[in-house]
C-alpha cells in the first residue's frame, strides 16, 4: 500500500473494485511509481510538510534505506485533483479522480525532468562561456550518457504509466456509463378492479396494500364518493381524483386514481367500439422524485384489433399523450396474445409481463372467487416504450381470501432520468 493511516490500517478497495483487474494494476501502479518519486526527506516526523503544507505520518519508505519518510495530507478533493496526494479512498479508489490525479502529477513530473535538464544546460553554458556552447552541449551529452540507465528508467516508466491511464480512461468512461445507467427512478404501481366494493372496504384494500409501498394505484368498478379517499387514508396517500363515466352505465363502476404524490391535469376519456358501453380512461400526471409521468386507469371491454375500446384508446387518446413517461393500468379484459392487446402494444406499450418472465398463459386475475370459471389474466400495466423503462418487480397478489372477483396487480418500474436522444425525439 502507499501509506499507513494514523492507526495503522492499511488503507483498502471497495470490494465492488476488486474485480476490475486494470484498476487494479493501474491503482498499484500509480502507488509503487509515485512512492519511489515522491517520497519526502523532508518528511521525517508527523507534522506540516514544508512544501505541500500537508499533514505528515511517518511510514516506512522501501526507496529510501527504509527510513519512516512520507507524505500522507488529509482529505480533500480539491487536492486530489489538484495533485496532492490523499488519503481518502475516494480518491484512489475512484477512476476518474484518479486519471486527473495521475495525468496531472505524470506532466508535472515531466516538466520537472525538462527543466531541471534545461538547467544544467545553462549552467555548463555559463561554465565554458558563450563561445564554447558545443562544448556545452557535448557536456550535457555525457551527463545524459552517464545518467542513460536513469532516463531509460523513467522513460518505460512514462511509457508504462501513459498506457495504464489510457486503460484507466476507458476503465473510467465505463465507470462514468455505469453512473449515468444508475441515475434512474424507481415507481411502484398497482392495479385493481374492486367490483364495486362489493366484498371489501376501502380499509381492508388500504391494509392489503400497505406492504408494497406503492406511488400510485389504478383503481376501476370503484365505487363513488370516498371510496378512494378511505384507501388512501390508510395508505397515507392523499391525492386522487375520481371521474364521472360509470362502465355500461352500472351503479358504482368508475376508475379512479390514487397517488402519494399531488395530481395534475386530471381529466377523463370516454372511448368508443364494440361491446358494452360507455367505457372511458382516467388521467392525471404527476411529478415523483423530480419526474414527470402521465397515469391512466382504464376499464374496457373484450374486442378485436380495430372494433373495440382497446382500439379507440390506441388510436385516439395515447398518440396525444405529451409526457415522456406514461403508464396505463386496468382491467382490460382482454389477454396478452389478443388482437386488442396486440393494438394498444403496436402503439409504442409493453405488459409489464414481458419484462418480469411471467408467463401469464397459466395464471388468471378473473375469477378470484370462482377459479374454476378464470378468463385467465386480464388485468395489465403497461409502460410505453420511449420512456426506455423496465419492469423489475412485481406480479400477481394472491390473497387467502379475496378481496374481489379480480387479483390485485403490482410492479415496480425503473426509468432512467435523461431519457435516451434518439427516443425523446419521437
């Protein structure tokens, strides 16, 4: 290691490091080389180095007959990048900083070579006079000559080194990749078709809930009134907004939505096909994290590909859609491999299925209280695809007694937060 903390604890890597190997031989590298070239007599007792102003603790130096000589500063990233030496693993365990610290003291220390060798030119200049310069240079030559076992040394050492930083730059672009992958947000969704509220309370959908930690929930055949606000209470969600078409015209069938973040642009489509109707989708956006999304929550019924409700929504209400971000759940009875489904996914949206390798052929979510009589499942999340989002977690929740004639849904979704330029062109 380069040096030995106050406590002597040998300063280590982060365990997630240990696998890149051309960090690593870069980062022993970068020790070894600057151990040897840095290494201060000056430095002979803990205390203020006279050069750099950094603390010192006295380490032994296998370059200097073993004498305890060495820098160790503390903390700071603006030495770090600077070229001071440091402490801190974030410095020498980060590869970009230490590309910058590494490029910064690998010219530093090469323009000291250059000008200490352009000053002993001067000085056998002024020694043999102006008259004599190629005796000058001839002596310069010698000394390089004499010195050539030195200056081999250092120059396969800089060659070494300048080949290593190019390895830490593509190890650091990568690194800098992974960042940018990792600069994502995570929502959590459910969806449930509550018929009515005809066997549960809001209470006991709000405790059913509970342990998923949800952002936001679709509800559809919700009844009016406070329905949704009573999930919500339980919840600790406040926001939802509640519209105003009732599915084929029954008591108490509405979609609602219910989020713990403030709703906006909350309004709601009637759509139009085959079927019963009215049918309609409800919509609000809300902002979670610093991330705009657009919600729907739907109730539709079973069609074909361009005769139904399924194909209205495709082909009126998502392609007006402004958000980046969209999400639309509900009960759209109709399955996965349906023309009607394939419509609404050929308008840019992927079942939150596909991503999570459920193989939704061999569940249902309808009939939850008459398995024997399941339509398979019918209930959906869907996410579009510009958002470049992925479904990571999620399913169907089974409940020892239901709740309902359908299965609650969940998922959790990751979008990354700069949305690729290609895709947010669309």
């Amino acid at each position: 290691m380069f040096a030995e903390s106050p406590t002597g604890t040998v300063l280590d890597i982060p365990a997630t490091h240990r696998r890149h190997n051309t960090f690593l031989a870069f980062r022993a590298y970068f020790l070894d080389f600057f151990q040897q070239f840095q290494c201060s007599p000056k430095c002979q007792s803990t205390g203020d180095h006279p050069d750099f102003g950094l603390q010192c603790v006295p380490v032994t130096c296998k370059y200097h007959g073993g004498l305890k000589r060495h820098l160790l500063p503390t903390y700071s990233i603006e030495k770090c990048i600077s070229g001071d030496l440091n402490k801190s693993s974030i410095c020498f365990n980060n590869p970009v900083i230490l590309l910058l610290i590494t490029c910064y003291q690998l010219i530093k220390h090469m323009h000291k070579q250059h000008v200490d060798w352009k000053q002993v030119g001067l000085k056998d200049t002024k020694k043999y006079g102006a008259r004599h310069a190629t005796a000058a240079r001839c002596s310069l030559r010698d000394r390089v000559h004499k010195n050539s076992i030195v200056q081999d040394r250092f120059r396969m050492r800089t060659i070494t080194l300048w080949s290593l930083v190019i390895a830490c730059m593509c190890r650091a672009t990568l690194s800098l990749a992974d960042l940018e992958a990792d600069d994502s947000i995570t929502v959590r969704v459910a969806s449930y078709n509550v018929e009515f509220g005809r066997s549960t309370t809001p209470e006991q959908v709000g405790d059913m809930f509970k342990s998923y930690n949800l952002d936001i929930i679709g509800f559809n055949e919700v009844p009016n009134g406070d329905w949704t606000a009573r999930v919500g209470k339980v919840l600790g969600m406040e926001h939802r907004y509640v519209g105003k078409i009732s599915s084929a015209s029954h008591k108490d069938k509405y979609k609602s939505i219910l989020s713990r973040t403030p709703l906006e642009g909350c309004e709601e489509h009637k759509l139009t096909g085959r079927g019963w109707n009215p049918a309609s989708v409800v919509r609000a956006t809300t902002n979670i994290d610093g991330v705009s999304f657009a919600f729907h929550s739907l109730h539709i019924c079973k069609s074909n590909a361009n005769d139904g409700h399924a194909h209205s929504l495709a082909t009126t209400v998502l392609p007006k859609e402004v958000t980046k971000r969209v999400i639309v759940v509900g009960d759209y009875n109709n399955n996965i491999g349906d023309a009607a489904m394939k419509t609404v996914e050929g308008a840019g949206f992927r079942p939150t299925w596909n991503d999570l390798k459920i193989n939704v052929s061999s569940d249902f979510t309808y009939n939850a209280q008459k398995p024997k009589k399941n339509l398979g499942v019918i209930d959906h999340i869907l996410y579009n695809l510009d958002s470049d989002g992925r479904a990571t977690d999620g399913g169907i929740i089974e409940l020892e007694k239901p709740l309902s004639d359908h299965k609650p849904i969940w998922v959790e979704i990751t979008f990354p937060r700069k949305i690729k330029e290609m895709q947010a062109l669309k």
